[in-house]
C-alpha cells in the first residue's frame, strides 16, 4: 500500500529526534502531492516545533496545499503546550486529507485531534505501520498506557551466573565483570534514557557516578533508593553532575539539584517510586541496582525490557547470584 511507503519514511524521520525530544515523543512528518514528497519535518527537541510545523513551514511556496497529503506518525495535537495545537495549523495551511500512524495516548488529545480535523471536512486515515509506531514511542506509550516509566533492568553476570563476589573485594578491580565496551555501551545507554535507578547498597559499594562520562550526551536523572539516607553525601551519587532522586523515610526536600522524596516504604515502595516518577514525567528508567532491587523488579512483573551482559568465560565460584527471571 502505497500509504505504508510514505509512512515508513515519516517514521525514519522521526527517529531523527530521540533522545533531544524526550520526554515528548519522536514523531516524524511527510507531504506528499501526486505521489511525490514535497515536504517533510521531524521534531528535534523537547519545547521547539513540532514535526508538521517544521514540514509546513519548509513546503515551497508555489504548493497547493489542498492539492497535498500530509502523513504524520502521531495524532495532530488539539491543545496549547509549548507550542500552538498541530490540529489549528493543518487546518489554516489548507490541507484535505491527513494520514495517521497512531493515535496519541495523552489525555489530553486523546482523539481530540483527530476529531477537529475530522469536523472540519477533512478526511483522516489513521492506523497506518500502527505496530511500528508504537515500538518506535514504547517509552511514551507504555508512560501513558500504564502509568509508569518504561524499564529496562540491566546487570552484567560471569559464565557461572554470578553478579558479583562475595565479600565485596577490597580491590573493585577483582569484580569488574564487563569490558571498556561494555562500559561504552551501557554509558550510551544511560545517554538514551531519562533516569537511571540504584539502591542503597549499590551506592555504597560501588559508589558510581551514573554518569555518559565515556560517551557524548546527556547525564540521565539519578534515582538513589536509600531508606534512612544510609549514603554519605561525599558519595558521587551526591557529586552535583546531574539532577538527583533520593526515595527514603526521613524528609521531602529539595537542595540544589538534590530531590529528597519522602514514602512510606511499609507499602508497595515500587507501586510509590512509579507514582513520583510519573509526576516527575520521567518516562523511561534503567535500573542498575544489585540483586534485591532488580529482583524486586522482576518478581512484581514491573519492567519492560531486559539488558544482561553474559562473560563467556569468567567465572567467580561463588558470590551474589544474578537475577531469575520468571
């Protein structure tokens, strides 16, 4: 189907925008006139345009506009945010028919933008590559569907199944199970997700930064699970590089770019962190924690993806077990 083609390109563009768009979704747009693209935009970064903005504002000038079709990978928004409503400037510029990939699961379009089109005499097509573009926003959909971040539970384990050793050596340098590509790897992926969760024991022991140091982009949010603030404030989870979560028992406050969110941690301590990062609008976490964290994880059935990097060959005998999936 021809409509497939066109929007398959709007969704490479909108590839294009992650991870500078965040926590908005990527979201791409294609015009067509007589089966050829006159025009096109993608939305690049959180607060700017948005992607049928850009692709009209770069149409030439000598374009019919009612004469064109406009594609887009998600539903044309009908309300005032950062920017103008999509919806309102589809209709000035003239267009007649619009083609959807998916519907915006935020209430507060939610359909709406399609039905103001809809009213306007002009005909929607929605639901083109739908698969596609819900894998292409999961973060964003499953932020709204389920009304919590998307997770990716991540560790590295020996050949044996092991985390770490235990006791935990003197010389960290004993319990390094990844290799400097590995690392590169994992600190891309902290580049590409908006927060970045451990506990209490992972930051006494390890002591981590959480940090893209070996990489090029964006520190993540750091969410620290300490319930009696256990970690010293000279640890370099506290080192200022980035915006900072502390969960605990003791306060609610906000010290530079420290955020300490009191819970109740008696009670569904998962069901609570999902809730303030909601309303934090965090949409994507990856949890580094050790074992009891990540199986915390696991046995509540609360992530979405998996990330475990497997040493082909080291082994440590014995130590901290690497999480079951089950």
């Amino acid at each position: 189907m021809i409509y497939n083609e066109y929007m398959q390109q709007a969704l490479q563009l909108a590839k294009r925008g992650w991870p500078t768009v965040a926590p908005n979704p990527m979201v791409g747009c294609v015009i067509v006139k007589e089966d050829e693209i006159v025009s096109t935009g993608y939305h690049k970064k959180f607060g700017d345009a948005h992607a049928e903005v850009n692709a009209i504002n770069n149409l030439p000038k000598n374009i019919n506009v009612a004469e064109c079709t406009l594609y887009v990978t998600l539903e044309p928004c009908s309300h005032f945010g950062k920017t103008p409503p999509c919806a309102d400037l589809i209709l000035k510029s003239g267009f007649r028919k619009v083609v959807v990939c998916n519907l915006d699961p935020n209430t507060l379009v939610a359909g709406k933008g399609i039905e103001k089109l809809k009213n306007a005499g002009v005909q929607v097509i929605t639901g083109i590559l739908e698969h596609d573009g819900l894998e292409l926003n999961k973060r964003f959909f499953t932020f709204h569907a389920k009304k919590r971040p998307y997770y990716i539970l991540k560790w590295a384990q020996t050949a044996d199944g092991f985390i770490s050793k235990w006791p935990i050596p003197i010389n960290r340098k004993e319990n390094v199970i990844g290799d400097e590509l590995q690392q590169k790897q994992s600190h891309q992926l902290r580049a590409n997700e908006m927060g970045i969760m451990i506990g209490k024991n992972t930051a006494l022991w390890d002591n981590p930064s959480l940090t893209t140091r070996l990489v090029e982009g964006k520190n993540p949010i750091r969410i620290l699970i300490d319930k009696n603030l256990d970690v010293p404030i000279n640890f370099n989870i506290y080192n200022g590089a980035s915006k900072t979560i502390v969960f605990n028992t003791l306060k609610n406050s906000l010290e530079g770019n420290i955020e300490f969110v009191q819970l109740n941690f008696n009670d569904s301590v998962l069901n609570q962190i999902n809730e303030k990062l909601v309303s934090f609008n965090i949409q994507s976490v990856i949890v580094e924690g050790g074992a009891y964290l990540l199986n915390a994880f696991i046995s509540q059935k609360i992530y979405d993806e998996l990330i475990v990097f497997k040493h082909p060959t080291l082994k440590f005998g014995n130590g901290i077990k690497a999480p079951t999936i089950q």
